[in-house]
C-alpha cells in the first residue's frame, strides 16, 4: 500500500508517516503523573504550614485532608525533585512528538491542528507562576517575612496548582487531536492511493 506524497510522488508503504501514537501515550502519562505530583506538593505545603500553626499556637489545623498528607509522608520529602524529573520525562516526550507530528505533517502535505497558541500560553503561564512560587518560597516563606501568611501563601499555591492542570489537560487534548488527525489523515490518502491502483489495472 502506499499514497501520494506533498509533491505527487507514490511513498511506499514501509515510508508511510506512522502517527506518533506511543509519544502521545508517554506525554499524556508524564502530564498526568506531574498533576499528580504537584497536587501532592500542594497538600504537603499547606499541611507544613499548618503544622507551623499547630506547634505556635498548640490548636487544631484549619486544613485537616493538607495536615494528614503532611503528618503521612513525614518530613522533608523532596517533591520538587519528583516533580523535575516528571517534568523532564514529559518535555523530551514532547519534544520527540512535536519531531514526528511536524516530519508526518510536511510528508502528508498538511499543516499541524491542534490549540498550539492555547497550548504555549498554557505553558508560558504556568512557567512564570513557577518561578513566582519559587521565589516566595525561597525569599518569604523560610524567611517568614512580612508575607509568610496564609492569605498569600494557599492562593499562590494552589493557583500554580491550578494552572498545572489545565496545562496538561491541554498538552494532552493538543497531542490526541494532532495526532488523530494525521492518522485520519494518513489512513485517506493510503485508501485513495490503493484505490488508484486497482483502478490503473481494471480492463
């Protein structure tokens, strides 16, 4: 079997462009495990915080489910770590994909679908309130600063939080929908290409 490529030309078959389809298992897996990574991270953050609350004022923690994660897991457990190495894993799957989808979409004579601005706005804003987090951590929160407080800490945190979800969520929606379409793609222009064929040794 084989189909028409950009310039007209018949690509056999062992040529065809495959849809990058275990990239974009590995890179929905990656940004699921980092959503669930960090909201961990997030539950254990605030339930450090309440400890501190818990052995100043010896009263009970306002945020029970965040206080339990934390007295579980036990101290000093080293989530940011996990969540790089996730992280990680999920930008070279998703460098690997972007390779393959953007060498299938000049093969097939196609441009690249999928929310790719809604995708990097995603990303660029869930980068900045990183570094935003990482910054209050390191200059506010051990310092305790004139800052250190709840009312600035939980909605900063749970804010990255938020944004990391919604940035995987539409990592994976890119991924599937990019990917979907250049098998659809692939798979018509196989079936025109074959029909070709039989038509060219009909009587």
């Amino acid at each position: 079997m084989a189909f028409r490529g950009t310039a007209g030309r018949s690509v056999p078959s062992g040529e065809e462009p495959q849809a990058p389809w275990v990239l974009a298992a590995v890179v929905t897996a990656a940004v699921a495990v980092w959503v669930a990574v960090d909201c961990l991270r997030l539950l254990y953050a605030i339930g450090e915080y309440e400890s501190r609350i818990v052995a100043v004022n010896h009263d009970y923690a306002d945020v029970l489910p965040a206080y339990t994660v934390y007295e579980v897991l036990g101290y000093d457990v080293p989530f940011g770590r996990a969540v790089l190495v996730v992280v990680a894993v999920a930008v070279a799957a998703m460098v690997g994909w972007l390779h393959r989808a953007r060498s299938n979409a000049r093969r097939l004579g196609v441009r690249l679908t999928g929310p790719f601005g809604v995708w990097l706005a995603c990303v660029l804003v869930t980068a900045m309130l990183n570094e935003v987090v990482w910054w209050y951590d390191a200059k506010v929160f051990d310092n305790e600063g004139p800052w250190d407080t709840r009312n600035a800490a939980y909605p900063l945190w749970a804010a990255e939080t938020v944004m990391v979800m919604v940035t995987a969520t539409v990592t994976a929606r890119l991924v599937r929908v990019t990917t979907a379409a250049q098998q659809e793609k692939g798979d018509e222009l196989s079936g025109a290409s074959l029909l070709s064929g039989i038509d060219s040794r009909s009587p």
